[in-house]
C-alpha cells in the first residue's frame, strides 16, 4: 500500500480542461452568408422553390455567452424559424443546445413585438425547424432525427418538453437527391472531402488544404469563393482542424484522468477491505496501522466507519 494513503477528509484533486475559444467564422456559415445561398440551401431541405431572397430574414446570434457556443446559421422564412448547425463531430446533446438557443431567439422575439405573455390571448411565435448538417469521419446514415426526450431519465416521449432535431449526413457520397437540389452544400462536401484524402495520403494540414485548394478551383468546385477568398478560407479551415485535434486530446486526456482515478479508488477499497478483515480478527489498530502501512488516523477513520 502507498504510503500515507488518505481515504476520509481528502479529496482526490483532477485537472479541469476548459476550451476558452474566440470563434471565427466557420466555412460553412461563410458559404451560406449571401441570403440567396441560404434560400437555396433552405429550398433543398424543405423540397421548396421560394425565389426571391428577401422572403429570408437572417436572425442568427453572433455570441450566446452563457453556452459558450456561436450559432452557425439562424433565419426566418415566413413563419418559421429555422436554425442549422453544421458539425463535424457527432454530438448526442445537440437537441439540449438547439433548445437553450431556441429559447434564447423566442425571448428576443417576444421582447421585440412587446406580446403579452400574462394575457388572455394566445401569442403566436414562429414554428422551429432545427437541421445539423453533419460530415464527421465517423460513419452515419443518411438521415437521423435526435430527440430531446433521448436524455430523460424515462426516455424519449416522456415528460412535457421535447426539441427535435434532423441531421443530415453531407459526407460525399450521402444525401445524393439532396446535393443535388443545393449545388453549394454539394460543394463544400467535395471540398471537405478533397482536404480529408489528402490528410489521410499523410501530407501536413496546409497542404492538404492548398492541395484540395487547387484541385477543386479546376473542377469548378466553390471556384467562385476560392479564387477571391483563399487567404480567409485558408485561416477558417486551420482553426477549424485544430481546434477538433484540440478536443480529441482533451477527451483522450480526460479517458486517461478516469482509468487513473479508477485505480485510485480500487486501492483505496482494497485497503479498506482489508483494515475490515484485522479489525474483524480483533487486532488494536496501531497493529493494523502498522501491518498495513498506514497512518493510525486513516486506520482509526476507517474503523470509525465499520
């Protein structure tokens, strides 16, 4: 047993990993910041063909503080409220995210039109529509739809609240009819693909991106955003790669943190099993303290307790 070894009146202290991150634009909200892109991306979810952009009001909120979080694309469409976040790791929790962020829009829309919540007429707001575009190396299906409900302790379709959310797999070679309908969307898949194939020949993060860079420009992929923007969406791409190198260290960091306290704990049990077993025997503690290699107050902490 190791020396000194406390189990009552110590806490085990762990590192806490915090991201403190300044977002910048993300590639896919840069794509889809011209309303008429959005339209058409809006059009090929829905199977509409609205043609005039200004049927579409941008509402998307630069920084939630208290998520920590910036939305990628916000907007209203008559009446419905859509919000799309587009993820390249798959998150089981994003419908708990679309509903903090949900809340937050309608409580700025009811502060904006002053309705008056305590009154005897109904206040109409605008219907939610939350999509997640998702292309992450881990393999999913086409489409999926994430329930609020799933984190309940009852599971999905108990209690009172629900958020529901559509994820669309924009993986090249997914959601061809999709694609097809959104000529941008299918873009920015190929372009992501072109950058991964090149990682996965070994080249270094920067040239994976001029290399796809330069092949895409050639077959007329996202030619329009490349040729004018490279030096921005160079900068966006590199934040973006590093910062998911960054949370797959943290969790890698946090797995070997638990098999450690994990190991902590059997110790601290088997040492407690055995203190149980001397006492048990009769043995004075100061014998069991000394047989055991302990302190006589761990001993005496743990007697105290059997």
């Amino acid at each position: 047993m190791t020396k000194n070894l406390r189990w009552y009146g110590v806490i085990w202290r762990f590192k806490k990993l915090h991201v403190n991150r300044k977002y910048k634009d993300r590639l896919f909200r840069f794509l889809f910041k011209e309303k008429k892109d959005l339209l058409d991306l809006y059009n090929a979810v829905n199977r509409s063909n609205y043609d005039d952009p200004e049927v579409l009001e941008i509402m998307t909120m630069e920084d939630v503080i208290f998520l920590k979080m910036k939305n990628d694309l916000s907007f209203m469409v008559t009446d419905r409220l859509n919000l799309y976040e587009h993820q390249s790791t798959y998150s089981p929790n994003m419908p708990l995210r679309g509903l903090f962020y949900l809340a937050r829009q309608y409580e700025g829309i009811i502060a904006k039109t002053q309705e008056n919540l305590y009154g005897s007429k109904l206040v109409k707001i605008p219907t939610p529509e939350f999509v997640i575009f998702y292309n992450g190396t881990i393999e999913q299906q086409d489409r999926m739809e994430l329930y609020l409900s799933d984190a309940f302790t009852e599971g999905r379709g108990s209690g009172c609240l629900e958020c529901k959310a559509t994820m669309f797999n924009i993986n090249r070679g997914h959601n061809q009819e999709l694609m097809e309908r959104c000529r941008r969307l299918w873009e920015y898949a190929e372009f992501i693909a072109e950058v991964n194939d090149n990682l996965e020949k070994g080249y270094s993060l920067k040239r994976a991106i001029t290399n796809a860079m330069s092949n895409c420009i050639e077959r007329g992929v996202l030619a329009d955003i490349l040729l004018v923007n490279k030096a921005e969406v160079m900068g966006m791409l590199l934040t973006e790669y590093d910062e998911k190198k960054h949370m797959k260290a943290i969790r890698k960091e946090g797995y070997e943190d638990g098999l450690e306290l994990g190991r902590m704990q059997g110790r601290v049990e088997g040492l407690e099993a055995l203190i149980r077993k001397k006492i048990a025997k009769g043995k004075p503690l100061e014998v069991i303290a000394e047989e055991v290699e302990e302190d006589l107050e761990t001993v005496k902490a743990i007697a105290q307790k059997c």
